[in-house]
C-alpha cells in the first residue's frame, strides 16, 4: 500500500476509533466529522486499498454480517465495542492482504532449508517463540535469537542451507535490519513478517509477508501496538506447511 499522508493518516485513524458509525454516514458527514476534505477521503480509501468510500462502507457491513453478529454486541459498553470491531478489522484486513505466491514461497524455501533462524524483538518475541515450537513439533530445527547483540553476532554466521526469519510490527528495529542487511550480503534466502510495506526489513528481504496494523493502541504511552497481525500469519504459514508438506490426507 502506498504511505499515508499526514492528513490521511489522522483520518484513517478517526475512521478506525469510529467504525461502529462509519457505515451510517455519507462522504460528506465523514468529511464534516473529521473535518477532512472529501478528495482527502477518497484518496485514503484507494491507498487502503478500496475504491472508494462506497465500497469500504460496504466492505464494513459485509465482514460485519459475516463475522460477529450484532447481538453479540450491541448492548455492550460502546469503547468495548469499538475494541471489538478494532480487532475483527485488523484479522480481516490482514487475511485480505495474504499474497498466495509469498506464502507459497516462504513455506518452499522452509521445507528446504537445514535450519531456520528466527529474529525477533519485544513483545513479537511472543510469536517468535511459538513459531519456533511448532516448526520444532513438524522436525524443522529451529532457533529463535532475541537479543540485540547476539542477534548482530549470529546473523554475521548464517550458512547457504539456512533460512532467516524476521518478526517486526513496524519493520524498522534496529538489530534486526542490521541483521536482515548482514543476511542479505551474504546470500541468505530471508523471509520477514511486517505490517509496514516502506519499511527496511521488508525492503531488505526475499519474501515479506504484510498483515495490517491497526494504528489505535491501548496503552498510547508505549509501543504495545497488537501483534495480532503477526500471530494470524504465522498461524496461516505453520497451517499451509502441514496442509503441503505434512498432511497426508
């Protein structure tokens, strides 16, 4: 996707902490409400991927009627709900993102290779380590590294039959693009999960799988955005490689 600018990216985000009511407004009562031009509106929409304003009211109601059922929650405290809708959205979206070819790829470049080294940092070290365990459970040997400076030190020591993965929300951790650039140099066949398509590590890499990142945390002062994005795709990724290589039904 294309970066947002300023002006869209507040509008996205007043768009993501309003979405219960975004589906009962026009264009121009969303223009009105954020006080945002309509052209502003538009544009936000084809750069998140839709054609219009139309058609994502219409992507809202639709995953809506499809996913939760609005007796569920509409007699909820309305901020719970929002966080609800929050998090449908951002599996949605990311589910809308997956690239079958990428997939495809990664789980190939898997299947081969001798060994799988896992980078990660923070609170994505999480989904690091359950990526690990269950490429371990499917014989794939596997090592996770989450230290910033061992993670500098063993990505300077990747072999050819070895595969690099890089878990970052926002792609732009420092060790890690350092590593990814270490791995690179060397010919190192690496695979990133982000939710930033601009960013270094993505840039860097042979095969970058996107999710979507909703840009409303629950604790604003710290970075613990969700790594929900990150977890459903690697989830999709252990799957496919049983689904491929695994399963024998």
């Amino acid at each position: 996707m294309q970066p947002l600018s300023e002006s869209e990216s507040y509008l996205w985000h007043f768009i993501q902490t309003h979405l219960d009511d975004i589906s009962n407004y026009s264009i121009i009562q969303l223009s009105e409400e954020a006080m945002v031009s309509t052209a502003t509106i538009i544009r936000t929409m084809k750069k998140q991927g839709y054609d219009g304003f139309s058609s994502f009211k219409h992507h809202l109601r639709t995953d809506r009627q499809t996913n939760i059922q609005s007796h569920v929650i509409e007699n909820m405290d309305a901020k719970i709900k929002r966080a609800i809708l929050k998090n449908e959205h951002e599996v949605v979206q990311t589910i809308n993102m997956i690239d079958y070819q990428k997939f495809d790829d990664a789980i190939n470049s898997i299947h081969r290779a001798k060994k799988i080294m896992i980078f990660a940092r923070g609170l994505t070290e999480y989904t690091a380590h359950e990526a690990q365990i269950k490429l371990q459970l499917l014989g794939k040997y596997t090592e996770i590294y989450t230290d910033p400076n061992i993670i500098t030190i063993i990505s300077k020591r990747l072999e050819k039959n070895q595969v690099a993965i890089f878990l970052s929300l926002n792609g732009e951790t420092e060790e890690l693009v350092t590593a990814a650039k270490n791995a690179k140099n060397d010919g190192i066949k690496t695979i990133s999960f982000t939710t930033n398509s601009h960013s270094q590590l993505a840039k860097l890499s042979d095969v970058t799988i996107l999710g979507y990142k909703s840009q409303i945390s629950s604790i604003n002062d710290y970075e613990v955005h969700s790594r929900l994005p990150l977890e459903i795709l690697v989830r999709i990724l252990i799957d496919a490689y049983v689904i491929t290589f695994v399963s024998k039904d």
